[in-house]
C-alpha cells in the first residue's frame, strides 16, 4: 500500500488524541469522579486482597458488603479482566483508565479493518468511522460516571468483524467471539446485553455454528 505508514500514522495519532481527551475529561474534576467509582472501586480492592489472602481463586461471596453477598455470582463482578489485572499496579481508578485505553486501541483498530476489509471503506473513510465508533458519547459518558462494567463497549465491533470479514478462518473466529463474549462477561457486563448482541447476529453466524442458532 502506496500510504501504509501514513495510515498507520493517523491510527496511531487518532487512538492517543480520544486516549488522551478521554483520560482528561473523565479527570476534569479529580479527585471529584463519577459517583459510581464508589461502586467498582471497592470491588475491585475487595477482589485484590481476596487474591492476596487466598491466592489466584474464584470469589464466591465476599464478607466485605452487607453482612457477606456473593460477589463471583454477581454480573458486576469484574474478578476476571482488564480492570481487575491494573489494580495490582493501581488504584481502581488508574486500573480504570488504563482499561478503558486498552478497550479504545483494540476497538478502534478491529473498527477500521472491520470497515476496510469488510465494507470496503477507504482508509482514509475508515479511519474516521473508527473514531466516531470509539469516541461516542455512550462509551465516555459512562466513563466519565464511573459505569465500569460498561467500559468493555468498544469491543462489540470483534464478533461483527468476525462473522464477517471471510478470510478469517472458521475456528479462528469462534475463538475470537469466544473470548470476546468472555470479557465481556466477566468485566461486569450486563447478561441482558451480552444475550442481545449474540442473539442479534445468530442469524448471520450460520457459518461458524448452524446448531447453535437453529434452536
């Protein structure tokens, strides 16, 4: 490709500038954040010193909240992900940031072959709806008031890109959504949403698995 390190250029220029406008609006007000870090917060350090005390283990409940609640059973429980990783080097908060900067590199990247290689979109045109997937106002905004469980957004787009983008090879694409419905499980995300965006693409998956969606 004539451009190809000029393309790569504005990637990698456009993920710093939404990295760096999404770092430092959701930290306008620091050390006054979004309500619900209040929230994740203490579930993630909760999480941390049940790892300290009894090693690499699934949490069943947690004596932490209300007298002892279940903590692995409940789906904002974020015990395996991104965030939960960071916290060893962080506080939830920075765990959180860093988080959702790893969502917006793999989002906007997956984006723009998803809307070259797929939809047949020049670079150039790729590159912009990349930004306008990873950048909108649902993915910051909760952000920005501390919906952590919602962080894991722009990674939608690796199951369409997926079940659509045909050079993929069959098993290769079945791990991917695999892992992505994984973390997207176990970031805290909602289990309506999860089922949703699935069953909204059953019908053009008919490729990978027929008897899954035939039921």
């Amino acid at each position: 490709m004539k451009y190809r390190n000029l393309y790569i250029a504005l990637i990698a220029l456009n993920i710093l500038v939404i990295i760096f406008f999404v770092v430092q609006y959701t930290s306008a007000t620091y050390p006054l954040v979004g309500s619900d870090y209040r929230l994740f917060g203490p579930r993630l350090l909760d999480t941390l010193l049940h790892y300290k005390v009894n090693g690499l283990s699934i949490e069943w409940y947690t004596p932490s909240f209300g007298g002892g609640l279940p903590a692995y059973p409940n789906p904002l429980q974020m015990q395996f992900s991104f965030q939960q990783l960071f916290t060893f080097f962080a506080n939830p908060y920075i765990a959180i940031l860093a988080s959702s900067a790893v969502y917006i590199i793999i989002g906007f990247w997956v984006t723009f072959l998803l809307l070259r290689d797929v939809l047949k979109l020049e670079p150039l045109s790729a590159i912009l709806g990349a930004g306008f997937f990873v950048a909108n106002g649902f993915f910051i905004e909760r952000l920005v008031v501390g919906h952590a469980d919602k962080i894991t957004f722009p990674l939608i787009v690796i199951p369409v890109f997926a079940l659509f983008y045909r050079k993929i090879p069959v098993w290769l694409a079945g791990i991917l959504i695999s892992i992505t419905g994984t973390i997207l499980l176990n970031s805290g995300g909602d289990l309506y949403r999860l089922y949703m965006f699935f069953h909204s693409h059953c019908h053009h998956s008919d490729h990978l698995f027929p008897e899954t969606c035939s039921v």
